[in-house]
C-alpha cells in the first residue's frame, strides 16, 4: 500500500501495473473512509442510546427508591463487598464514600454476580470520567451515591480501596 509506484529515476515501475494498483489503493482508502464513518456514527449512537438509559434510570430511581428500612429492601440487596480505605480529595472521598461502608450494589455489579474485584475494576475502566450508581448501606441504613471514577492526584481512578465479604 505504501510502496513507491516509480523507481529511483522517476519512471513508473516495470514490474507493477500502476493504473491498477493505483485504483485499488483509491477504493481501499474510500472503504477505510467509509467505515470511519460508521464507526463514528455506531459511536454517537451507543452514546445516545445509554444516555437515555441514564436518564431513564435516573428518573425511575427517584421515584421508586424504597425506604432505608423497608426489610424488602435489605433482603434484596445484600452487601458484598466493604470499603477498607478511602483517600483525602479522592472521587471516592468527595462524594461521600466512607471506610466501613458495605456495598450492595456497584454499577450493574451486585451480590448475585459478583465473583471478583476484577467485576468491579471493570466497571471503573467502563465508566471512566462517567457518573457510577453505588448502592452503600451505611449504620443499617441504605444510601444511593453517585461515584464518577476518574484521573486524580493519587493512586486510581477511585481512591478507595474494597475488600469482598465472605457469603455465607
């Protein structure tokens, strides 16, 4: 694709149709435009399609949060994980994660298919710079958090550190 089409005096090489190849470099680089193009257009798609997702569970959140003591609630959700560590102006910090908090629910990640903390890490890597739902149950008491993983001054995107809870 890259190769000269002349040879080092000048001359269009012998031993290569170069109409042909030059015709074939111009459809391959119109199929790479094109695809370009698609890709970019599938990008803005999924964009907008998991925007309205947000937005659609944002608003059924807000009106279908179950009480912090309703006992459906607790029975449903239960922790899987516990915050161990959580550093000074980190992500975690500033929206108001705290040591001892036991997760319920992480992202799309809850005790029933939860099996390792690469679940979570792969999360954070997905929702990079984006809002991240965390259900905490904090003095028997639940609590929606809004967490955005994201580049800080320390160690991860989060700044915390968990550690999973033995199921019984």
């Amino acid at each position: 694709m890259n190769e000269p089409l002349i040879d080092s005096e000048g001359y269009p090489r012998a031993d290569i149709d170069v109409y042909t190849v030059r015709h074939a470099r111009h459809k391959v680089i119109c199929l790479q435009n094109d695809y370009k193009d698609i890709m970019k257009e599938i990008e803005e798609g999924l964009y907008k399609i998991h925007a309205e997702a947000r937005q659609k569970q944002a608003e059924s959140s807000t009106e279908e949060t179950p009480s912090p003591t309703s006992e459906d609630a607790l029975s449903r959700l239960s922790p899987f994980l516990v915050i161990d560590k959580v550093d000074e102006g980190s992500p975690a910090h500033t929206c108001g994660l705290c040591v001892q908090d036991k997760i319920l629910k992480f992202g799309s990640v809850m005790s029933h298919n939860f099996q390792n903390l690469q679940n979570i890490a792969a999360v954070v890597q997905h929702s990079k710079d984006k809002p991240l739902s965390v259900r905490i149950l904090r003095n028997e008491k639940e609590f929606n958090v809004t967490l955005t993983p994201k580049a800080w001054s320390g160690r991860g995107l989060l700044g915390c550190s968990f550690l999973p809870i033995k199921k019984t």
